[in-house]
C-alpha cells in the first residue's frame, strides 16, 4: 500500500474521532450555576426569585419578574450577575429605575439589600 491509499482511510477516521470528541466535550460541560437572589415586596411579603445569569423585569407576561402595575413598563430592566456582581440595567422605561434615592441611568451595581424602585414599585434585593 502507498502513502495515498493508507491517508484515503486515516483523514476520515480522525476527523470522525475528533468530532465525537467534541461532541462528547460539549454534552459534558455545564454553564455555571448563578448563586439566587431574589427581590422582596416587603408590603405584600412577594418574593421574586432570581435564578438566571439575566432576569428581565416588567409588566409583560414575557418577561422573567412580572410586576403588574400600570406605572411599569412593559419591559422595565434586566438584573444580570457579572464579575463585579449584580448589575441592573433600565431599558428605557417611562417611569425610571431606582436603587435607594439614586437614579439608574443606564447600568448600575445593586447590593445585597438595596431597595429597587421599578416605576415606583419598591422591591428589596436580597442575595441567599
């Protein structure tokens, strides 16, 4: 046998073997499970659970949290876990996003006990 015939049937074979292999690495490798949080409605004893790497907050049924309250938008914000923590971003609502007394203007670090104010619905942020 030549070198040709003997690479014809070797090439298929490893490229058959890598894919599995890949394959397998794939279907083995698991994202990183997000430590929860949740946001408390501290008047009504609500508890949102958040247990996504991004949760979206509003009044739409296709949204993650949903607040059915006139003063929220349909899509409110979005609370995502980052490096640096959590991170809630307002996009674009009408009525504002607040953490404390200050104002999110686009994206902002929120704490473990901060009070968020979406539209005017206060909801404490708690992480477990």
């Amino acid at each position: 046998m030549d070198l040709l015939t003997v690479a014809r049937y070797l090439i298929p074979v490893l490229c058959f073997v890598v894919i599995v292999y890949c394959i397998k690495s794939l279907l083995q490798s698991k994202a990183p499970k997000v430590n929860p949080a949740c946001l408390i409605d501290e008047i009504t004893g609500d508890e949102y659970l958040i247990t996504n790497w991004e949760t979206s907050v509003g009044r739409s049924n296709a949204c993650d949290i949903v607040l059915n309250y006139p003063s929220v938008s349909r899509f409110h914000a979005v609370i995502a876990k980052h490096k640096k923590g959590w991170v809630i971003t307002d996009t674009n609502s009408s009525s504002g996003t607040t953490i404390g007394k200050t104002k999110v203007e686009r994206t902002a670090v929120v704490n473990d006990g901060d009070v968020v104010s979406f539209g005017g619905i206060h909801l404490r942020f708690r992480i477990k």
